[in-house]
C-alpha cells in the first residue's frame, strides 16, 4: 500500500531512541524528512546519522527540551527552515513513568507537575507552534503519544492523568485545526520494548510473566507502534481524527465502546 507520504516533512520530539526513533525511521523509509529533536546533543547525532544510512532521507538532528517554551520555538523554526515546512508532527518526547513512586502517599507534588509540564504543557506548545506551517498549506498531521496508565485505576497518580490529559488535549485540537484539513490522534502504549526494557524488567522471570499477559504472545516493540503511527501520519488517515488508539497487544480484558 502506498501511503501517499513521499515527500512529506515531519518533526517528531523525543526521536533520539525508543518509540520516537523507531516512529522517525518509519517515516523516512515512507519517503519523508525528518527533524528529530532530543536534550542529548550526542544520542541525537549518532541516532541520526543511523537513520541517514538506514533510509538514505534527509534526517535534522535539533536539540531542544520540550519543557522549556522558548525551546520548543526554537526547534520548530529551525525545523521548518531546514526542511521547508512542517506537514507532520509526532509528539512523544516526555518522560516514561516507572523510576518514581506514584501512590498516593508517596507521591511528590513536584512530580505531578513536572509530568504535565513535559507532556501536557510540552504537547500543546508543539502543537501550537507547527499550527501555522500547517494551516499554510491547509493539510498536517498530529499524532500525540499518550499511554495506557490513563486507562487504568490505581497508583498511577502521575502517569494516569498526564496521559488522559493527552486525549482531552488530542479530542480539543482536532475540533480546533480540522477546519484546516489538520488531523490529531493519540496513540496508547502499553509495555514496549524498547533500549530500556531491560532497566524495567531486570528480573528474566518478571519479563517471562509480563509477557504472559499479553494475548499476542510478546510485548509491543517500538516498531509496532512506528507502523500505527505512520499510517496515522499519512494522507490515507483523513476519516480518523480526534481519536486514540490503543496498540497495547490485546492486554487486559475491559471492554471499550
């Protein structure tokens, strides 16, 4: 299937590793160039000039920390000018929960806010700042990575309601920019494997039972949600917006509707 992207440009945050580079190199394999964007200058070179051998796109490596307003204008100018325009944007630079308690009574207030200034606040400025790039030639793509923490009940008290936060923000901008021919859609992770799988589930036995709840058999890779997103990213995608969509392997047995 052809997905009508050659020649597209997109900018993706956090594409430096994990979810965020396997989402860029899907992308440049489609044929689109690439702005990915990272706080470590030098993760960001090396994983860039992988992407270059890979898929022989053009791939700008910009640092820049999505916490920070002023940086977050920064990229996305500098992004444009380097590839002409901004036509997708994959938002998934935040931080990925599990390093700090989350219940409810260890919980830090500075957490809390910190998770909704990276991925909420973080998210909107992004989303903002390419608005126009897109609004100019009356067509873009947004998709948001959210997490599956906002579906479940429990000890997530950080990571639960940043991530739902992302589909009221996903559902908003789509009511917004679709007068603009701009789609957003979110997407929900849930376990993937990715460079840090082994920091989680240091423990062979505890990843051997992890993987058992998972109807396909395996967890979710980096790339599984690369192809999801990328169809998401593409012209062929215009009757879905204001969504979110689960790639999550079939974990759990509630029944949405």
């Amino acid at each position: 299937m052809d997905l009508k992207l050659s020649g597209k440009k997109a900018l993706i945050t956090g594409g430096s590793r994990g979810i965020g580079k396997a989402i860029a190199r899907q992308l440049a394999l489609e044929g689109v160039d690439c702005t990915i964007c990272a706080r470590n200058e030098s993760a960001l070179e090396i994983a860039a000039d992988e992407l270059v051998q890979e898929t022989k796109r053009n791939i700008y490596p910009i640092v820049a920390d999505t916490s920070n307003p002023d940086s977050i204008l920064h990229l996305v100018e500098q992004s444009a000018t380097a590839m002409g325009g901004i036509d997708i944007l994959i938002n998934s630079g935040a931080r990925v929960g599990g390093g700090e308690p989350e219940d409810f009574n260890r919980i830090k207030d500075e957490l809390i806010l910190k998770d909704f200034e990276e991925k909420y606040m973080g998210y909107f400025r992004c989303m903002r700042a390419v608005a126009p790039y897109m609004m100019k030639n009356n067509w873009g793509r947004i998709v948001n990575i959210s997490g599956l923490a906002a579906r479940i009940g429990g000890n997530y008290f950080s990571s639960g309601p940043r991530n739902a936060s992302v589909v009221h923000l996903t559902k908003s901008a789509s009511l917004e920019l679709g007068k603009h021919g701009i789609n957003v859609n979110a997407v929900y992770p849930a376990v993937t494997v990715t460079e840090t799988i082994k920091e989680r589930f240091p423990n062979e036995e505890d990843l051997h039972k992890a993987v058992e709840m998972y109807p396909i058999g395996r967890l979710v890779t980096a790339e599984d949600i690369a192809y999801v997103v990328t169809f998401l990213a593409s012209p062929l995608s215009t009757s879905i917006t204001g969504d979110v969509i689960s790639v999550t392997g079939g974990i759990g047995n509630t029944v949405f509707y």
